[in-house]
C-alpha cells in the first residue's frame, strides 16, 4: 500500500495509537498484520513508536489542598456576587425602566454643563495636578504606547517608564529604567527631558534610543535623527552644562568614572531590538547573555565567569532561545542544558532555568 | 455501583450540574482545575492571572447554567470559555493601563524533560533532541500538540479553540509531525542499526 501522506501522519489516528501502545504485547502474527495493512516497515513503527512515547505529557497534578483552596474562593466569590435570588427578574425590570428615565433626563444636564464649560468659564480652567503613570513592560515581551503628546514610545522586555498624564509647565518630563527608543513630537517651546540615572536627556522632537539596564552601569544614548542634548546632576562635560549629540553617533556614558564615550555607528545595531531582531555586535558573553534572559524570560545562569569577557557578533531574527545559544556555541567554547524548575508549595511553576557551562 | 459509575461520567456530572447539582459542580472543577491550570500557565504564563480566570470560567457556567446547551466533550468546552476568558482579560487590563497600548509579543513557557512521561524503550539521547524539537516549534504548533495528544481534542475542537479552519489546523499538524519525525529520524536508525549490527554478529557467531 502506497500512502500520499507522511507515515508521521499515523499518529492522528486514533486506533493507530491503540496499536502502537499495545505494540510490546502483539505477537507476530499480528504484527505482520499492522505492517501489511498500513504499508509500514518495522523501522517505520519503530520510530512511530518513539515520536508517540516522547509526546506523553506528565501532568503536574496539583496538590488537593490548593484545589480545594481555589474552589471555596470560587465558591465565595459565587455567593458575594449574587443578590436577593429570585427577585432578581423583576430588580432587572425596575433597573431597564429606571435608565430610559435616567437617559431622558440626562440630555438637559449634558447642555448645561457643556454650556458652562465652553461659555461661561472658558477663561477660568482649574489646574489639575497631573497624575503620574508608570508602564512596565514585562520580560519577554515589547511593549508599544503613545504619550499624551502623542510621542510614541517602544518599550524593551523588562523595562520601564513613567510620565504625567498631562504634559504641563515648560518641559515634557519622563523618566526611564531599561531601554526604549523614543519618535518624540516636535515641540520648540517645550522639550521632552528623559532621565536615566544621573543622566538627562533633552530634545526637542527627534528619534533616539536610550539603554540603561539597572545591571549595566552605562547609559548609552543613540541618535537617529534631529538633535539631543545630554546634562548631569553630577558636574560638566569638558566644561559645558550640555553636551550635544549629531545623529548617527551613540554616546556611551560610564556612571561609576562619570566618562562620555562618542562612537560613530550604524544606529541600527542599537535599534533593531524594536522590529524583534537582536544583534549583538562586539558584546561580552554575559551581556549577551543578561539580554537573552529579559528578551525570552528565562533565568540563565552562567556557571563559569572565564567566559564571561569572550566577545561577540552576531544577528538573530525569529529564532528561539535554545537555538541562539546552540549557534552560539558553534565558535564559542561552550555548552548548555535545562535545569528542572523549581515548583513552589502553592502549586506555580518558576521560571524555567538554563545554565551555561565551558566545554 | 451504579452512582459511581455515573460521577466517572462527564455527561452525567454535567447534566447533573445543570440541573443545580452543587456536588457536581465541585467534582468537575476538582476533576478539571489542574489540566485548565497547566493549559493557561503552558500558553499565557501568568499564575495569578490563570487562576483568576479558571475561578470565572465556573463562576460563569454556574451563574448560566440554566441556559447552557448538552456539551458533547467537557473538556474541550472548559479549555475554549478559558482561553476566551483570559485573553478578553488581558485586553482589559492592557486597556485600564493606558490607552493605545499594546502588548507586541508573548514569549510562550520552554518545556523541560519532567513534563513528559519517562518510558524505558525511548533512551535520553532521543528524548532531548525530541524536547529540543517541541521547544523549537511556534507558539501554535505546541499549543497544538498539547491540545491533541494530551487533552486528546478532535480537529473541529481544537480549531474552535485556537481559531482557525479544520483544513489548516491538519495542514499545522501536518507540518508539525513531519518536523517532530525528522528531528528523532536519524538518532532512532542509529539505535536500529545497533540492533541489526546485534543480530547478525551472533548469527554469524553461530556459524563459526
């Protein structure tokens, strides 16, 4: 028997896979008989076999105490939210004929108010104070937002930013922890100033990028288009409160020997992070690796520091965790394996954990 | 007996609880909290965030159970309300925390070696290049795997959940299985070989 379909295709069938884990107890007989009827050679059910095995899912079974524990939760939140059973039907009706009065009555107060707001007291606009917003964009993901200027904003697996709701006085203040690229509007009477750190980074409506992870002591700022300024609380650069930065150069400053570094490169290296591809280009193994462990959230553990000032190249689109680090270790002296997560009492899984050991 | 019979029974259980049953209702969400849990954290991880939802998907059945239709396979009917529950969650939440957001990405948990039943006849070698393989795949191709060969939902279920037509989700399984066979073909053969190597040597042993 010829079949159009690959052989791996077997396996959806249901009696298939009775007969391929009963397999160990057939006789002979019966075997010849699987092979005559699917066409199969006995390489063919072998490795049927192990593809069939190797997918039995263990279920982590959780504990009774923890089920039971959610089921009077469920069973409580049941009981608070209902109200007066059985009456229910006619509250609703009483509710339906209370919000068409309601809705009627609501159109003179609609008139009144906007009348107020836009006649009366055009000139006297009571001064909210603006409410702080925080966004953090959670390891292994990107996150995307549009400031109240409507600035947008690309924000980096396990970073953060923090703004007020209303851009008010004579700058546009945001702060920053981790690494975000920024398309600014352009507004000459108010600058948008970024603080990282020490730093302040002062525009007035251009493209940058700015990476400052808590774990690396740098801040490094890279301009795309437009111009930018950078000042610090700390003291003077050569002499000047600002320093300005042409497009296409990235400024490298050092937080523990206060030092500004000017490199000339292609911005793309510290951009391409937003499209999803990562480049790491002249970066040490354990940046490389820290980067690796915010971008898919996973704990990656490096077992052996001799490895961690070997520096490399490389660009990955689309590929996944395991197979970055295995075409990393291609030129590197290095291998990796799973280490078991850990399962905490109340039932959830940790993170799952990888460690890097030298060859 | 009998009795017993009956609360081995999806069909029975969910009658019964449609019918008002509390005891039943408490078997069902004993008998499928861990499966749901393991499904939510494998495709959303986010423990608290699965709980919650798993917490409505039976609040809500019960609130209208008076009006729920029979459903031929409980668990797949538990896994779709989940999956549409949370993911309308997270819309809600990314909506309170400021308008215009939007969540890019979503890397999807590894699976490791303690996820899968050890059995004797597939050695080690085999099994991580298996894991390697599943880890390799899209966040939909695993999700499709799990769904089939461990919740052991049909086609038309599984494209209800994950949402797309039977036609393309056996063409996914099509290339997901070829994908899974080749990366374990050539380790298996090896072992073949090993074997036949086995049995012709001690044939010609015989011989000599």
């Amino acid at each position: 028997m010829k079949r159009a379909e690959d052989i791996s295709m077997l396996l959806t069938d249901k009696s298939f896979r009775k007969i391929l884990s009963e397999w160990l107890e057939f006789s002979d007989l019966r075997k010849a008989e699987v092979y005559r009827n699917y066409g199969l050679t006995p390489k063919d059910v072998e490795i049927l076999r192990q593809l069939f095995l190797g997918l039995d899912f263990h279920l982590y079974e959780h504990p009774e105490a923890n089920i039971e524990e959610a089921l009077n939760e469920t069973v409580w939140k049941l009981t608070e939210r209902k109200f007066i059973p059985g009456e229910k039907s006619h509250l609703k009706k009483l509710y339906v004929q209370f919000s068409k009065i309601a809705a009627v009555l609501i159109i003179p107060v609609i008139v009144y108010t906007a009348y107020i707001q836009f006649f009366r007291f055009s000139q006297v606009v009571p001064a909210e104070k603006p409410q702080m917003v925080t966004v953090n964009s959670q390891p292994g993901t990107v996150t995307t937002l549009v400031l109240p200027d409507e600035s947008k904003i690309w924000l980096n697996a396990g970073s953060s930013i923090s703004y007020p709701n209303v851009f008010s006085g004579s700058i546009r203040e945001v702060s920053l922890t981790g690494e975000a690229y920024f398309e600014a509007v352009k507004n000459k009477e108010m600058p948008m100033v970024v603080s990282v750190g020490g730093l302040k980074v002062k525009v007035y409506g251009t493209k940058f990028n700015v990476n400052a992870f808590p774990s690396e002591s740098t801040v490094k700022v890279t301009l795309i288009e437009g111009s930018v300024a950078l000042s610090s609380k700390l003291g003077k650069f050569n002499g000047k409160n600002e320093f300005f930065i042409d497009p296409g150069q990235t400024v490298t400053f050092n937080e523990e020997s206060r030092n500004l570094d000017v490199k000339t490169e292609d911005p793309f290296y510290y951009t391409a992070w937003k499209d999803g591809v990562i480049i790491f280009h002249n970066h040490t193994f354990d940046t490389v690796l820290k980067s690796l462990s915010r971008r898919f959230n996973i704990d990656i553990e490096l077992k052996d520091q001799s490895l961690a000032t070997i520096r490399m190249d490389a660009t990955f689109r689309d590929e996944s965790v395991n197979e970055i680090l295995r075409l990393l270790s291609l030129s590197t002296p290095f291998s990796f394996y799973y280490e078991a997560p850990q399962k905490s009492p109340d039932g959830t899984f940790a993170k799952s954990k990888i460690c890097v050991v030298k060859k | 007996m009998a009795q017993l019979a009956g609360y081995n029974d999806d069909t029975f259980l969910w009658n019964e609880f449609k019918a008002g049953d509390k005891t039943c209702f408490n078997t069902l969400f004993r008998r499928y909290y861990s499966e749901l849990y393991y499904y939510g954290i494998k495709n959303f991880s986010d423990p608290d965030l699965v709980k919650e939802c798993i917490q409505e998907v039976f609040i809500r059945i019960w609130e209208t159970r008076e009006s729920l239709g029979n459903v031929e396979n409980v668990r797949a009917y538990l896994i779709v309300s989940l999956r549409r529950i949370i993911l309308a969650q997270k819309k809600k939440v990314m909506l309170q925390q400021h308008i215009g957001l939007r969540q890019v990405e979503n890397s999807p948990f590894l699976f490791d070696l303690n996820e899968f039943e050890k059995h004797e006849e597939i050695s080690d070698g085999v099994r991580k290049i298996l894991l390697a393989a599943i880890n390799s795949l899209t966040r939909k191709q695993r999700e499709l795997v799990m769904l089939f060969f461990y919740y052991e939902l049909s086609y038309a279920e599984i494209a209800e959940v994950i949402g797309i037509t039977v036609p393309a989700l056996r063409n996914l399984m099509y290339r997901t299985l070829i994908h899974l066979r080749e990366s374990i073909g050539e380790k298996s053969l090896e072992s073949m070989n090993k074997l036949f190597f086995l049995f012709f040597s001690s044939f010609s042993v015989k011989k000599v």
